[in-house]
C-alpha cells in the first residue's frame, strides 16, 4: 500500500497537492496540524480497491460508503467551489471537514473587516459631524451598539452642536425616569438586590429615613437577609437604632411570609438582601425567596456606576429572570463618567429611580432627572485617556459593532431642535 504525505501551509493548498498527484478520487486518511503547517496522508483510489477487496482486510466497506470517501469532481474548478468528502469509519475525515469550515469563516470574517473599514472610512468622509458625535458617544462610556444605532437615525446635520442636542434629546427620550419620590408616596413592599459591595445597606437605610420622614417612624420597617457576612446585619440595625425603626433578620421563605403578614400594616417594608456574584447559583434562590413571600416584593437592583459595562449586563440578567421594578444607580461620586451605566439602563429598557452619591444618610440618594444626568456625563468626558480610540482603532470598533438593537425608542419626530 503506498501511502504518500503531503504538507502546505492551508488545508485546501494541501487538498490541492493531493488532487493533482493522485486525481479525483483519491482517499484521505488522515488529516493534522504540524510545526510545517497542513500534514495528510493520501492513497490512490486503486489502492484502497485492492485493499477492500482483500478478504483478509478487517472491515468492508459498502458501495455507497465507497462513494462518500471520493472527492467531487468540482473540487477546486475554477468555479473555485469547495467539495467535501469523508471517509468511512474515519473519524479523522470529520477533523479535516471542520478544518475547512473554519479557514473558510475565518476568510469571511476577514474579508468582512476589510471591508467594514474601508467602509467606514468612507463614512467619516462623508459624514464629518456624525463621526465626531460617534467619538463623544464612546469616550463617554455608551457601548459602540447603542451609539452607531443612535447616530444612524439622527438626521443628516452641518451642525456639530445640532446633531449633539438632538442626540442628547434621544437618550432623554429613552432614558425611563421617576422623577419623585414614587416609592416613598405610594409604599409597598421592596427588596434592594444587586451584587456585593454596590452599597445595599446604605441605600437602603436612605429609603427608610426618606420614609421616616415623610410618614413617621411607626410607618415604615426593616428586613435584612444577610446572614453571611459576619457583623453584615449589625450596620443596619444601627441606621435602624438611629431611624427608631426596628430591624428583622429573615432566614428563608417561611420567615419571611410569616414577617411580612405582620408587617402588612405598615406603610413602607423594605428588605436588604445579601450581595452575591451575579454568576452564583444562589442569585436565583434569592429572587426565588422573595417572589414566594406571599406579598408583592418589588425588587430594585442596584447598579454600580464604576463598573463596566460587560459586568453590568451580566448583572442584569442574572437579576432580571423574574422581572425588576426599578433601579438605583449607586457610587456615581466614584465614577469617572455615567455612560456605561445610563447605557445598560437604556438597552435594557430600566427604570431608573434615583442615584446615589455619597454614604451621608439620607442626604446622598437623589431622584433620577435624565437631562442633569446625560449633562454631566458628556462634561466629564475626559480630555486624554489611554482608553481613547485612534483613528484605525476606532474605524475597526465601529465596524464590528454593525448590528442593530431593537431596544432603542425611535422618537426623532418629538426631538426639539430649539
């Protein structure tokens, strides 16, 4: 049997060297990647003949397996179409088929960014002022897909400071706001949820004085399922002692319908739920827990504004299985700019009830006003970061960041233009 190796440096430049030296109907027999590039070991179609028909041969192969294991007659025309073959009871066939398909995407993907760049050279061409505004969107934090989708649908422009209010009156548009205080009005039953560190506690503690304040010691209560950390209750009941209010631990679900069915009197009962990575199996135990206490639970997630904007997504959909009264956005004192979290709040269609700033209680936790916020987001844009795209950076960025997302509001036709 004369089995013969051939090596190049792509799959199909060896497939290539098979097909002009033992034609068509050569049989592939194995298929690897070595240090001198593509290595298969082919046989001539004769060959493998004589060996099926050996009656000593340990396996036979049927007519149709034969035929599976040939190349098609258009391999490599000048068509330039792709055959694919396989061999029978050779798993190494399959090895070579994947091979093939992946330096075919990986030719696509490639040609694909070619031309999205060249693409997008051509658009800062022509489109000076939307290429600006597309530079301020980023260094602002908002995520290439919710910036590209924006200046798509923003009317063509000479103005760079037209273009610029009309952006900014979308983003308003979109931006879903409580402006007072609706939580502290209306009362209920709230749990405070959200991952480790984004300030729970304290805001909690702001909510009830707020509460406090407004309807009387007697009216508002609070619950803590943070058993974990050592000491983690203990903060809270000293805002409590402080508040007059007194503090529930809640162990499980049972405690936690029985607690709230006495609670049921109360104007306002808040819950602090303890932090936990988004990626813990437990999250869902605890949105579990509070969907089962027996009462409407509405849970507010909070969001930490120094965080960025990958964690944050993964944050909310681990929070959001069950669905989300609201959010809070927490640590805005920390944060360099507000983009990516205004961001995730507009893609993922939140609410957004205040914004906390600061550990002072009550006086760090304010009502969410969307054009004071998307201000001071593009006047803290920083002047020189290392994070700032270049040119040819920011031409690859944008071109890859080409498709479009359903969860931003079309609302030009409203937008003002004084």
């Amino acid at each position: 049997m004369n089995v013969k190796k051939y090596i190049a440096a792509t799959s199909r430049e060896a497939l290539r060297l098979v097909k002009n030296e033992l034609g068509d109907d050569a049989v592939i027999l194995s298929n690897r990647q070595t240090v001198n590039g593509v290595e298969i070991m082919a046989l001539a179609s004769n060959e493998m003949s004589n060996l099926t028909a050996n009656p000593e041969a340990p396996a036979k192969t049927t007519k149709s397996e034969q035929n599976s294991s040939v190349f098609s007659q258009s391999f490599c025309a000048e068509s330039d179409k792709q055959a694919v073959f396989s061999q029978p009871n050779m798993p190494t066939s399959e090895s070579l088929m994947c091979d093939i398909i992946t330096e075919i995407k990986a030719m696509r993907n490639a040609m694909e960014n070619q031309l999205a760049t060249v693409a997008w050279g051509n658009f800062t061409q022509r489109h000076p002022v939307k290429t600006k505004l597309l530079r301020n969107l980023l260094r602002a934090g908002f995520s290439p897909l919710l910036s590209r989708r924006l200046v798509d649908k923003l009317p063509v422009s000479q103005r760079y400071e037209q273009s610029m209010k009309k952006a900014v009156s979308a983003l308003v548009f979109n931006l879903q706001t409580v402006a007072s205080d609706e939580i502290i009005e209306n009362g209920g039953v709230y749990a405070l949820i959200g991952p480790t560190g984004v300030g729970k506690t304290t805001t909690t503690a702001k909510l009830a004085a707020r509460g406090v304040m407004r309807h009387g010691a007697d009216k508002v209560a609070l619950l803590t399922t943070d058993s974990y950390r050592i000491g983690g209750h203990e903060q809270l009941r000293i805002y409590g002692k402080l508040l007059g209010i007194p503090v529930r631990s809640i162990k499980d679900t049972d405690d936690l319908q029985l607690t709230l069915s006495e609670l049921k009197n109360k104007h306002m009962v808040l819950i602090d739920t303890v932090g936990m990575s988004q990626r813990d199996q437990m999250v869902a135990e605890q949105v579990a827990m509070l969907c089962d206490g027996g009462t409407d639970v509405k849970r507010l997630l909070l969001i930490n504004a120094t965080s960025n904007g990958n964690t944050l997504d993964e944050v909310i959909s681990a929070y959001q299985s069950k669905g989300i009264h609201g959010c809070i956005i927490t640590k805005v004192d920390e944060a360099v700019n507000l983009g990516v979290a205004l961001d995730v709040v507009i893609r993922h269609k939140l609410v957004l009830h205040y914004v906390a700033n600061g550990q002072k209680v009550p006086e760090d936790l304010h009502s969410a006003n969307p054009r004071y916020l998307l201000h001071r987001t593009f006047e803290s844009v920083p002047g020189d970061s290392p994070f700032s795209l270049q040119d040819s950076e920011f031409a690859l960025v944008m071109a890859a960041s080409d498709s479009p997302t359903s969860n931003f509001r079309e609302a030009y036709a409203g937008v003002a233009h004084d």
